[in-house]
C-alpha cells in the first residue's frame, strides 16, 4: 500500500498538472503533491525499519534499509524544492522568461521527474531500473530546456546526448549481468531481480561480472557527474531553472551513484579481489581533484556549485569504493548533508540570481544589505558546503579522510590539498557576494527561504547530534553496502 502511494502520488500529479499546471493554483497543487508523496514515504520508511525488507508486485519492487533511506531523502527535498518553486516560477513568469505553456510543462515534467526517480530507487529489476534512469533523464532534458534559450538547448542536448551514450553502456552492462545471472538462475525474469542476484552473487561467474561492472559504472557514472565523464552537468545546471538545478545536484546524482553501489555489492561477492572499489576509488578521487582546480576559473555561479557536486560526487564514490562499515555509514551520511546543503544553497542563490538580474558573480553584490536572509542563507549554505564544523559535511568528511588515512594513505594528500583548493576558490567568490556594496533589487514575489534555513539546520544538527534511529539506519544500510 505504502508502495503504491509512494510511486502513485507523483504520477498522479504529472497527469493532473499536465492538464491544468498552467492555472494559477498549479504551483501550490504540486506542492501538495510532493507532500503526498514525502507523507507516503514516511509511512514507507516506519513499516521498513518495523518489519525489515520487502517485496511487492510480484518481486517487481523492493525495499531495505539502503533503499528506503534514499526514498525519504528524495521525497524530502522534492517537497522543499516545490515550497521554493512556487514564487520563483511566478517571478520567472513575471520577468516574461517563462510562459503558461511552459510553466505547464514545468510542473507536470517536475513530478514525472520524482516518480521516475522514486521507480528507480524501488525497483527490484535492474531492466526497469534502466528504464526508470532513462526516463529521468528524457524529463529533466525538457526542464533544461525549459527557457528555449540558445545556451539553455545547447546545455539540454549536450546532456541527452552524453546522458544517452552513458546510459546506452549502462543497458550492456545490464545484458552482461544478465548473461551471467542466467547461467545460475535459468532464463526468465528472475535472472534480473536483485534479490536473486544477491543471493547467487558468490556463484557468479567473476570475469563477466566484472565486465559488466565496468560499463554499469562508466554508463551510470555519466548519471553521477564522474571525471571525465561530467561535461553535461556544469551547463545542465547553469542553463535550467533554478528548481531544477536544486534537484539535480541533490537527487539525481545520488539515484544514480545507488544504482553503480548495487552493482558493487555483486560484483564484491562474486570477486575475492576489490576490483570495483579501485575504480570506484580511482574515479572518485579523480573527481574531486579535478572539480577544485575547475572550481577557481567560473565566473557563473551556478556553475561554480556544479563543479561543488561534482567533487562531493567524488567524495562519496571514493567512500563506497573503500568499503567497509565505516568508510560506507561515511558515504550514506555525506549523501543526506550534501543533498540537503546543495538544494539549500541553490535555492539561495536562485533567489539571489533574480534579485540581481544575474548569474555572473562579478555582478552579484551586497546580498546581506538588500535581503539579509538570502544573504545568510547563501553564507551559511557555503560555510556548509565546505566542510566547516559544526555541520555535518564536516563530519563526513571527517570519517572519509581519516578512514582514508588509515587504510589508502597514499590518497589523503590528493584528498586534503582539493579540498583546500575548493575551500579557497568558493570563499572566496562568495564573501564579495554576499557582503559587498548591494546591486540586489526589491523582489516581486517574496522568496521562499523556509526550505533554506530548515534544510541547514538539519544538517547542522547531524553535525552535532545523530539522533540514534538514524544512526541504526545508516549501521543496517552500510552493513549491506559495506
């Protein structure tokens, strides 16, 4: 049941504001939506930690620990980003840079967006898990588009066409799992469920599996924003609306690292060796080095903070490729702070952008003066960001380096001089932003900065206190991982 409204309650409101998300209620209907859905996932999440892992619809759909965790956090902040939504879009509609035609789109793509990522998370078939990613992409490359800018459809088709390429290798890597799964289980649908999959993993036959693994990491690491593999996801995020980027960087990068984790828990058991977690490790670390030194040269400040997931996607796929309990609770944590400090942080510098004309940071200036909650929130989401105790990114962080440092300590280096460079490119473009002489104007619709603050005091509190269900959650979901 829980299930049913979980992955019911977004479809539902794509077909009902397909048809009516041009009204002038629409961006308050998908709000009430994502709040269907965050209610249904909550439900969902209280039955899991009660009764355990399940299946439904025939073994089609499946939920643990590891999963149901990310279906909270999506649901959490695609309810927060519809709050911030409702007078962006109207500012957007009033500075005549969106239509009602368009707005339709916006707010129908917007829930088949989180009902595509919610399938992906909750199926058990890793051929419908492709399916699922593929759709998430084709809906997010409409929203990108959504301005019918000549840089806002170069930023959409440059993100189909390397998303596709990715998720073409991702659908190989599929048929080589499925090949070596069909030996053991016998042809048929069961051959593609995780849950069979995972039983049978020590039985797999290891050179194919690691083959597969191969292409589901390059195909799903194009999803995750990988070096080099992350070309689409600066422009994707500088050209789409705001909303968009917000969920993005917070949602869709982590569904897409879950399914390159699945597919390391099989390719562990079917290997003695950690031939997935080297080139997880390799790609992850990578990733952050090469984000830093990328951080320091944009003048867009979108792109700047894509560049920012970009490396703290690298961080979280160099936790999972370590392994181990610690290395993986570190990897789970970093995924809630980041996603809930970077959906924070654009939904500041969304209002920023609007209340100055720009994205350019040369030309953002004195936020603090003219709207000092914008300013405070897009201080204090960076101060976040970059790992500054006491927020939780920090601790993260904290159990990442250290667990590096004890068992790979040839990349805390790399790991500590990056992060430095980060540190030092984002402070500094920021601080004249937000504390310089003002060029910010009176905005039209007063901002939603609710989801901001609430967003960062979660993550500060988890730097401070974890309470001890969540700790139990993350300990059973990096059990499974680790």
């Amino acid at each position: 049941m829980e299930i049913a409204l979980v992955l019911g309650m977004p479809l539902a409101g794509g077909l009902v504001l397909a048809l009516f998300g041009h009204q002038r209620w629409a961006p308050e209907a998908s709000a009430f939506m994502s709040f269907g859905t965050l209610a249904a996932a909550a439900l969902l999440t209280a039955r899991v930690i009660a009764d355990g892992p399940m299946t439904a619809l025939n073994e089609q759909v499946f939920v643990d620990p590891f999963n149901v965790f990310l279906v909270a956090l999506t649901a959490f902040v695609a309810f927060t980003t519809a709050l911030f939504s409702r007078p962006y879009m109207r500012t957007e509609e009033h500075h005549k840079r969106v239509n009602s035609a368009r707005l339709r789109l916006y707010h129908s793509m917007y829930q088949l967006f989180t009902f595509m990522m919610l399938l992906t998370l909750l199926s058990n078939n890793v051929g419908m898990l492709w399916v699922a990613m593929e759709g998430a992409t084709l809906s997010t490359v409409l929203l990108v588009s959504l301005y019918r800018t000549p840089a806002s459809l170069e930023a959409a088709w440059k993100y189909f066409i390397l998303c596709s390429v990715g998720i073409a290798q991702a659908l190989f890597g599929t048929i080589l799992l499925y090949f070596a799964a069909e030996k053991v289980l016998g042809p048929g649908g069961n051959a593609l469920l995780w849950t069979h999959l995972h039983e049978v993993r020590g039985q797999l036959e290891p050179t194919v599996l690691s083959l597969a693994f191969v292409f589901l990491l390059v195909g799903y690491g194009t999803k995750v924003g990988l070096v080099p593999l992350h070309n689409w996801l600066p422009d994707a995020h500088a050209e789409g609306p705001t909303p968009i980027s917000a969920v993005l960087s917070g949602l869709l990068l982590n569904v897409a690292l879950y399914a390159v984790v699945r597919s390391k828990v099989l390719v562990d058991g079917a290997l003695e060796r950690n031939f997935s977690g080297g080139l997880m490790m390799g790609f992850g670390l990578l990733s952050v080095v090469v984000a830093a030194f990328f951080l320091s040269r944009q003048k867009d400040i979108k792109r700047m903070f894509a560049y920012s997931s970009v490396e703290h996607m690298g961080i979280m796929t160099f936790a999972f490729g370590m392994g181990g309990p610690v290395a993986a609770f570190a990897g789970l944590l970093h995924m809630t702070v980041h996603s809930l400090t970077k959906s924070a942080i654009f939904f500041a510098v969304g209002h920023a952008s609007q209340a100055c004309g720009t994205q350019d940071m040369a030309s953002i200036r004195g936020l603090i003066q003219q709207s000092p909650t914008i300013g405070w929130g897009l201080a204090l989401g960076t101060l976040a960001i970059l790992g500054m105790p006491p927020f939780g990114v920090f601790t993260s962080e904290f159990m990442v380096l250290t667990t590096a440092m004890r068992e790979h300590p040839w990349a805390t280096p790399f790991l500590l001089v990056a992060l430095g460079v980060a540190f030092a490119a984002i402070f500094g473009k920021v601080q004249p932003m937000v504390f310089g002489e003002t060029t910010a104007q009176r905005q039209t619709h007063p901002p939603a900065l609710v989801p901001v603050f609430v967003h960062l005091a979660i993550v500060l509190m988890l730097g401070l206190y974890i309470p001890p269900y969540l700790v139990d959650w993350y300990r059973q979901a990096a059990a499974f991982i680790g």
